[in-house]
C-alpha cells in the first residue's frame, strides 16, 4: 500500500470524458464529476435501472488505456434483483452499483443518457434533443418523529436537497392534501415530478414513466399527441373535430357568434376545453398509460383559437387594430383550463406572433426553424388564412393574408372538406379536355379499373381545386385573367353557359360537380392575398427570389407543389426546394414539450419577429391586384417553366405590369 | 443669470432630509431623490391626491433655513380641479403639482406616507408599520395600433415598466379574460393592484381603496377583520361560531369526526370556508365597500383548524408523532380556498410552529413579539389546549400542554360557554361562605340591588370557574389537595354530600348550579398540565423566575390574574407584570396583513423557535404531578402572597416535594 490510494485512469464513451480516481470509486459517481450524462431517477439506490453502462474490453491506443473486465466491480445483490424483476440489457451494469478497479473504459449507451436526441423523420428538419421540464427524482424522506418535530413537507424539501440538491423547491398546492397519504403508503419513499421548482406530482414508492401532450387546437380539427417524457416517443395520437364548428363554420363566423351571443365565448371554451379532455382520455386509453401520469401539455392555435381556449372573449381580434389580450407565452397549472389530466400537470400556450400570426404560427417556426438558417426560408401555413414567416438568422418577417376559406374548399359552388368522394386529384386532356380524377378514399384513378364507381363522388376538396383550376388554366379553358373561354364550348360539352359566364362540368349529377367563374374568382382572390403578402415579406427584405420554401398544415401536406407554382400561390422556386413540411404546428407543440430551451427559443423569437400587417401597407394592395392572373406574371416563374408547359401567355387587363413596375423588375 | 441654475435648499420634516435642487425642480421629485417616503397612486399626475404636503412658514434655525410661502409655485389647475372634487386638506398642496421656487421646508403629513405608523392600543405592543405587500399603481397604457401590433398585456407592462419602474411583472391568469373590457372602459387609464410581482385586481380609471381580512379561526368561533389596506384602520369586524361544531365540540372530536367518517374533512373544509366567506361579505357591507375590492386575506388557526381550511385531512394530527402535512406559510390565490373576494386576491396561511402549536400560536407570537425583547417572556395561550411561548430575543421555546378543554367550561358538571346567563365572576365570603356573582349580561353583583334576578343562572363559564375554585382555596373549603373539606358542612348548608365526595352549591335550582369533587380534580388536571408546560420550557431555558407574562386569547382576556395565579396556572409574577394581550392571534393575523416584512420575520422565526414535545418529556410527567396543588408549591408564589392572602400551606401528598427536587430548589 502506498501513502497515496491508487488511481485508476476512466475514460467514458461516446463522449470521450475521461479523469483519474481512486479504487473503488463508483462508475455513477465517477461520471457525475466528469459531468458525463447519465440518467438516474432514484438517485444511486439500484432500483430504477435508468443508469445502465456497459464495460468496452480491449486496448483503445486512442485512449491510451486497456480496459479489463476485472477492472470493475462484481455485480452486487442491488443488480442482481434488478436483473430478475426487470432485467439489465445484455452485458450491461447499473452504474450506481459498479466500482471502479483498475483503468476501464465505460460506454454509456444512449438510453442512459438524459438528454437524448430523437431523431425526426424528416431529414431536412432539426433533431430535437430530449430535455423535458418536468423530472423525476426519487427520494427517501426522514419519518416523523416526536424527538424533532418538523412537518412533513419540509421533510421532503430537505431530502430533495440532500439527496438531488434540489433547493428552493415548492409543493403544488392541491398536492398538498395527499402528501401525508402517499408518504406513508410509500414508507417515506416517493417518487415526485418536479417542473421549474415546483413538485407538480407524486407517487408513493418508485415511478418512472411520465407523459406529456402536445395539442395542435386547429378551426377544424384538433390534434393531440401523447408522448413519454422520458423517451420522447409519441406513444398514441388522438384528433377530434373541433366542436366550436357548430357555432361557426369559419374564425369570423365565430367571433360574430360572439358579437350576437353574449357569453357565447363561454360556451366554445367550454367545449374545446373538453374535446381536448377526451382526447386526452383517448390517447392514454390507447397508450395504456393512466392519464393521472400526464404532467405537461403544450397548445398551439391560431389566435382566435387561442383566446378561446384560454377563455378570452375573441371579439378583438375580429376587427381592427386585431389587439391580442396577450401574445406572451402562457405557463399555467393544466386544471385552470380544466383539463383534468394530472391534478398538478403545467399547460404551457405557446406565444403568438400577433393578432392574425398565432402560436400555431411560433410552433411552425419552431419546427421549421427558418431562424437557424443561413438560407433565406419562406414559411406558409394555409388555412382559413394564410400564415406567411420569411428569413433567416439574421431577421425573420411574419404576416397574415387574408385568403379566405376558398383553399378549403369553402365558398366553392362543389367544394368540401376533405373526406371520402371528395376529388383530390384532377388532370384534363389537353385535347380532349375530358377530366380524371382521384377521389379520397380510392387509390385508382377514375379511369383505370380498380376505380370504385359506386362510391358517389360528392365534390372538391381544397387541393382538388387547386388542381382543377390550374388544369384548366393549363389546358386553356381559362386564360391568364382567370376567365372562362366559352369559344372553347366548340370543343367539349362540358363548357356550359351559367347566365353570362360559364362552367366547366367534372361530372354531371344532381347536382353537377362543376367548376363556375365564382369558383375561379374565388380561388384568384385567394391565390393573389397568399402572394401579395409573401410579396410583401419580399419586399421588405429587400429580395426578388427565394430557394426555400416549406408549406405546412393539411393544406401543404396535400396539395401537388407543382400545381400550387402554376396557380402562382408562391413565387417561382426550384420545384425541388419547395417542401411539404406536414403538420408543423403540431411538431412545434411537441418540440416544446420535449425541451425546454425551445420555450426560451420562441418567447424570444416572437418578440425579435418583425409583424406586418397587410391591412395597412398600401403595397400589398398593388401586390394583390398584380397578382390576379395566372401565374400573376408571365414574366416570372422561369423556374417553374423548365418543369411546366406553360400555355402562351398574353398581358391581361387586371395583371398588366405598370410602366413603374416593369421598370422594377428589369 | 448664472451659468449654474440656481439652487435651492429643501428640508423635509418630520424626516429632516434635505438637499439643494435646482429651481423648478418638483417636490414630489425632490422628495424622491431624497427617498422621502410621500405616497403616490397616479403618479403625479394631480389625481390621486394621495401626495399633499404642506410649506412649514418661517425660520428654522435648526435647518438653517428660512421658509417663504412665495418659494413654492402657484396652485395648478390639476389642483384646484382636486381640491374642487374631493377637497385638498387645509393648507395642503399635490407635492406633484408643486414646483420648488426657493428655500422651503416642507412637511409630510402622515397620511401622505406610503408606511404610516398605525399605533395599536396597548402602549406595551409595538406599533404596526403599514406596508402592505399589495400596492395600486395607476396607469395610462399605449393604444392598440396596428401600425405597432403588441398585446394590451404587452402594453401594460410596458406602461408598468415607464411609468413605475417595476420589471418582471406577471398577470393573474384568471384576470386576463377581464384585462380587454377594463382598458376599454378605463379608455387606456386602468389602476391596477400589484402583489409581489404579480397584478391581481385592475380597475377602469383611477382606483384607490384596497381592503384586506385578517382571519382568526378559532375550534369555537371565527373571527374576521377588514383593513383598509392603504390607511391600516379596522373598517369593520365580524364574528361567526365555527360551523365545525356540528361535527365535534372540540378538536379531537373533530379528527374522531373524520376517522369515523372518510370524506368528512371535505365537509368540515367546506363549512368553515363558507363561513369565512360569509364573514368577508357581512364585513364589506358594514364597511359599505365592494367585497371585490378585498384583495388581501391572512389567516391564523391552530394545527387542526389550519388543515381542515387548507383541506388536509387532520387525521395525522390526532395521534403520535403528530406530524403537520405542513408547517411552512401558504400563499395562495385566495380563490385556490374558495373564498369568494376579489378574483385574483391572494390568502397568506401564517406558518406553523408545531403539530400542536399552529400558526395561531405563530400570531400571537408576531403581535406580543417576545423574539424582540430583551426581557424573559412568557406568552400563554389557552384553549382546548394551552400554547406556550417562552423566551426572549436570544431564544425561544415553544410547546403545547393537554389542558383539556376545563378552561372553557366543558367537563365542568355547571360548565357553559361564555353567554348570557353565565356566571363570570364569582367572591365567597370567608366566614359564611356564601357566594356572590355577577352573570355575563349584567352589570351588577347578585347583592346588589341592580341585579337582574328574572335573567336564569344558566352555569360557570371558563373565567367564573377559574374564580370559584380560587376561592373556594381562598375561603378554606378545598385544600391544598384539591379536596372538598367535609367538616365544613358543619359551618354551611352549600356543603353537600355526593357519593364519597362533596359538592359546593352556588345556586340551588334544577338542577343546582354546584362545584363537584370531579370538577374541581378537572380543573387540578389543567392546571397542572398548564403549569408543568410551562415550567419544562424554564427548565430548559435554566430560569426559576419569569417577570412578563402575557395572557393570550378570550381566555386570558376575562380571567382575573391573580385567580390564574392563586391557582398556580402561571408561575409566580409581580401581578402588574401580567397582561392580557386579548385577541392576540388576531391582531398577529392583522400585523402579517399590513406589513410584508412581519411575513419574513414570522417563517424565519418559527424555523427557529426550539419546539418541545411534552409527550416525550419525563419531566413534564413530573412537574404536571407537582403541580397538582392550589398553588402547586407553597414555597413559592412569595410574589403572590403580597398580593392575596393565601391559606396556611399544608404539605400534600401529591405535591411532596422529592428530595431530589428539594436540593434543586435551594
């Protein structure tokens, strides 16, 4: 024996920490004071097995180190029970329980790592690195003792400040009345749930699963998606319609019910509130988990969906200025908007951008992350509006246009939501002009064999129309003002005179399922607001050209890019760059609920977001009328016609560049 | 003109502090600068009129400094617009609106003060210093524009942030649903109620009364006071029985209660917070304020009281070890209690010392303060159970004794509440041994000629039992022992025979108003429970000597010291230097409502105060057996004996001083 204890040399993989430290030091202990990421919820006892390692035998030159198997400790009763009843991974070792012997090299796989990173399915897309609010902490409280009196709150306060250094810590206050329940029926081991600073939740004994749900509230449908917090997996989703439809079909429609109901507003919080309640039901039910174990839930909804929810009376937001009560982020105990999850589970509300850019809008940016790009990204969410964000790293630009409900098959003589029989897919001969068509529902064309024709075909949904109108344009049954030819009447029975104007028939029935310069127009109004206002973004950033365009929601995810271009709904781009980035909203709820830098990351990012509104620009107005025609500006979309056989194009009235705009663009 | 602007020296009184300041410098400014403490709502916006001052005219040779009314500036229109609409004191001036022309000296009345000196009755207490953690803060927030779109919150904090200078300012969620109509009513001017950080009341315009309710909740009776919160005065109080009666008259009949019956503390919490209400209510309406402008409440009750309003079940309080769920200060929405105030009002739950002595013991503590004094104090709170406190700034001890509820009338065969009817005060002769008395709701003795022979004598109540058996000693009828002396029958017939025992009759009736054998060893055994509490905290403090006593609660309030002490429930003590302190818990309920600062020294305190455990004490077995006898040792109580002639002492049995207990004493 030598004056000084031996030292063994530890390196830990995949990080590459390593240091010195006596014989007989504990692997667990060793990696805390390297600062190496290992989870432990019961802090060192052997019982939860979330510390897992495993010894890398062999000379590792890298290092500079051999490591032998004798270099560690034998396995210990601890490991051993643990083993039985649950089971360690194959050659793996609770680090708690394992000594350090001699040099040795420790790999720490990915499961013990706290903060793990969850890969998404898309490649484009940023990871999201796992590091949730809430944490569990397993703790053996001292019991009450008459020697030294002390409650048996401040008991446990002390043993998660001895026993995890926890300081400063707070009890949810209706936790309060179990505490003394689950404490004895733990035998003064608990397992509590700790948000920020406050235990949000308790188990009597070790508890080592939590779940957290992140809701995408949308106008139509609201979307729930039930995830472990330790994992980050999304364990079941659940989606509903949103019941406030009953009281409005449309944002507007419902802010009116308000105008004419006084307290109508009461009765769609009511209902939302409760729809995500279900949902919640229905995503534990599925999981198999209790929803008692949901601490946190994170909601995102465009404003008039947002004020609802939180039970604000969204008659505001239903005229100028558009004031939002508040676009802060909202950081509340779950059961002050009655969702009756976790008695002491946090809701977290995502900020808002501004009076028509939402928290769906901040969870789109969160997820699509144009502000950590070099590139220059426009971001659009189509709904009943359309949510434009442009920029990069340097500045983002976000504002809403008003296009209406016409993308959603709204205010369109033959459209529908999208459901079975509604025509998703369109193309017309361009000779014949006879139509083709895909139905949701049905995997075959309407002209290939396996097509059902006894599901009846009940009309248009929004990417349908999008189809159709551009088909048309490019068959040339409109021209570029968006005007029915009736000359091409010569041609197909299916130009049919509607009073002054003409229709195009898809298919005849009780009613036709037709296409009428309503609907055209319709779809110009649309088209040219979703344009002027991304033109607008533009303008202030100074640029005439994007390369990097991402389309979330239902809309972006359905609708054929190509067509999207010919329609002139976004700016010319290579057809490559321009991606669906599916529900976004949704992934931005989830990211905030995984990881609490990003709720940091957004409350800053909105406040740094410059807002426009279009209603006071004169600019979007020229934008808009600009934009009318098919593709607005025949000049442009040089891009989209490598892809695209355009048909000729000749200057429209309403589209005729300005002697100052051509100027401009040359 | 100089290049230097003129300078003029100010000096404020009563302060004294003084500076020079340019001419045409404000005097609220001034004042300011100087940290002059002169209130202000509106912000010096001539409106609030909450900052008047006065010009002191003259020479004063002690500031150097002679003071002309010409030195200040002329009444403004924002003043005389004041002084028309609700009248400027006389004399007074809006510091806000006055400018500083010259040399002045200014006084600050104290009205205008933000921490006025509320001076409380008893010159023996401290005085309370106003300063309520809730202050009003006016302001005139930014317009929603959507040239700048913000959120009215947004703006609100901004409003706070330039205008008063406080930062991090929160919103009670609740209030936020409100926060729209109110700026709109309030056309932008709104006056909001800050608590900490947070905003928890807002009105349209300019708002400047907030009230507060300090709330004693006692096993019997509920007390509640409504304080102005911006001038400290007791605007109204009302009182209510405990509606928790119904399930058991005192506390452990009260957790028996809900042993017996699982679910019955919901009950119980639910009464006493409907009561609390009702008391908030009937408080306002006397008062003729808005019971939503009571944006404060504080609350007291011992352990058992405590948790059934917290809603905890108190089952752990009624056997060993006797463990708090809590015993840490509970701040909380008001609303999160049920109690129906202002919406966003907030509950302060003094701190508990112990599972038996709670956070009205807490109260007590604040309001009689022996954790200031230099002198030993010993602070005796008697109930169901007594609490005692003992010590001085250097340390304090603190436990509760089993007293029994004797002390107030219960097991007592004559026993009564204190009521109508009650004898209160009772002489004997000492020669005949006939009693006189005086009953509660009458004035005189019942030998004199004013008194009401047609009002029932209904029983004793707690203060009238204390006397009868004190004379009873002092006329010679029971001895040292506590035993009815049967050969006194020979000299009077009120000396009746029971069983083996005798009884003394003060009334002869159906049934006889009389003090039994059993009564008497009731109140022997509180007593003495009394008396060995306190003595073990001398023990342990190493005194034999207390000199300040101080009787806390309706208890300490009716009884006739000398009586407490001819019985020996407190230990030996010139008799001046014992006070009835009245409702202390009470005015300790109203101290923690006024001052912030009394909420710090009271948690930091009871973490501090050493707590005493007498089940677990052998010596308290000890000196409860000494204590036995009238007064427990005739050696001592010489203080006494210079005030009361006591009865020649008579070594008893029970109270024999051992030999070991005798050198002690020498």
């Amino acid at each position: 024996m030598t004056d000084k204890p031996e030292q063994a040399l530890v390196v830990f993989t995949p990080s590459g920490q390593r240091g010195h430290f006596p014989i007989g030091t504990g692997v667990l202990a060793a990696a805390r004071s390297l600062g190496v990421d290992i989870d432990s919820v019961c802090g060192g006892r052997g019982i939860c097995g979330r510390c897992q390692i495993s010894l890398a035998e062999g000379e590792f030159a890298k290092h500079g180190i051999i490591s032998r198997p004798e270099n560690i400790s034998e396995k210990t009763a601890a490991e051993d029970r643990y083993d039985d009843k649950r089971g360690l991974m194959a050659g793996h070792r609770l680090s708690c329980q394992s000594k350090i012997l001699g040099d040795v090299v420790i790999d720490v796989p990915a499961q013990s790592q706290v903060h793990k990173q969850l890969v998404r399915k898309r490649a484009d897309t940023r990871v999201i690195e796992l590091d949730p609010v809430t944490r569990l902490y397993f703790i053996e409280v001292g019991e009450a003792d008459m020697h030294e009196p002390s409650s048996d709150l401040e008991r446990v306060y002390k043993a998660l400040q001895l026993q995890w250094q926890l300081d400063d810590i707070d009890l949810d206050f209706p936790l309060l009345a179990d505490l003394q329940k689950v404490l004895r029926k733990g035998k003064w081991s608990i397992t509590v749930a700790v948000h920020d600073k406050t235990i949000i939740a308790m188990w009597p004994g070790l508890h080592e699963s939590i779940f957290g749900l992140a809701v995408d509230i949308g106008s139509t449908t609201i979307a729930a998606h039930l995830c472990d917090l330790d994992s980050g997996e999304v364990m079941a989703s659940a989606g509903a319609m949103n019941p406030q439809i009953r009281f409005g079909e449309d944002l507007m429609s419902r802010v009116s019910y308000v105008m004419m109901n006084p307290g109508g507003d009461a009765e769609m919080t009511k209902v939302v509130r409760q729809t995500i309640c279900d949902l919640a039901r229905e995503a534990a039910e599925t999981a198999g988990i209790d929803v008692n174990d949901i601490v946190e839930v994170t909601l995102v909804g465009n404003p008039v969906m947002h004020h609802l929810f939180l039970g604000i009376d969204p008659v505001e937001l239903g005229g100028a200025p558009f004031a939002l009560a508040t676009g802060l982020a909202i950081k509340q105990p779950a059961r002050d908007l009655d969702l009756d999850i976790a008695k002491g589970a946090r809701a977290y509300v995502l900020p808002c951008i501004a009076g028509h850019v939402g928290a769906d809008t901040a969870a789109v940016v969160l997820s699509e992350a144009p502000h950590k790009s070099d590139e220059i990204m426009l971001v659009v969410d189509v709904g009943t509006n359309a949510e434009i964000v442009l920029g990069n790293k340097d500045r983002l630009l976000a504002c809403s246009s008003p296009t209406g409900p016409a993308f959603e098959g709204a205010q369109i003589s033959s459209g529908q939501r999208a459901a079975p029989g509604a025509i998703e897919r369109i193309r017309i001969d361009r000779d014949t002009l006879e139509p083709r068509y895909k139905i949701i529902g049905c995997d075959f064309w309407s002209d290939e064999d396996g097509f059902d024709h006894d599901t009846p075909v009940t009309g248009i949904c929004g990417s349908g129309i999008i189809e159709v109108v551009a088909e048309m344009f490019l068959a040339g049954i409109i021209d570029q003002d968006g005007l029915i030819d009736g000359s091409v009447q010569a041609r197909t029975e299916r130009i049919v005179a509607d009073g002054r104007t003409f229709s195009y028939v898809i298919k005849t029935g009780e009613p036709d399922i037709a296409i009428t310069q309503n609907d055209i127009r319709a779809i110009q109004l649309a088209k040219a607001a979703l344009y002027a206002g991304t033109r607008l973004l533009m303008d202030r950033l100074g640029i005439d050209e994007i390369n990097n365009i991402r389309l979330a929601g239902a809309f972006g995810s359905h609708i054929d890019v190509k067509y999207a271009m010919v329609l002139g709904l976004i700016p010319d781009c290579d057809l490559k760059n321009v991606h669906s980035s599916g529900n976004a909203a949704g992934t931005g709820a989830r990211i905030a609920l995984l990881n609490r830098q990003s709720r940091i990351e957004i409350e800053q990012l909105v406040k740094n977001i410059h807002k426009i509104e279009t209603a006071v620009e004169p600019a979007f107005q020229e934008h808009f009328i600009e934009a009318m025609a098919f593709p607005h500006s025949s000049a442009k979309y040089t891009r989209l016609r490598c892809a695209v056989q355009l048909p000729q194009g000749k200057t429209s009235a309403s589209g005729k560049p300005t002697a100052r705009k051509r100027r401009r663009r040359r």
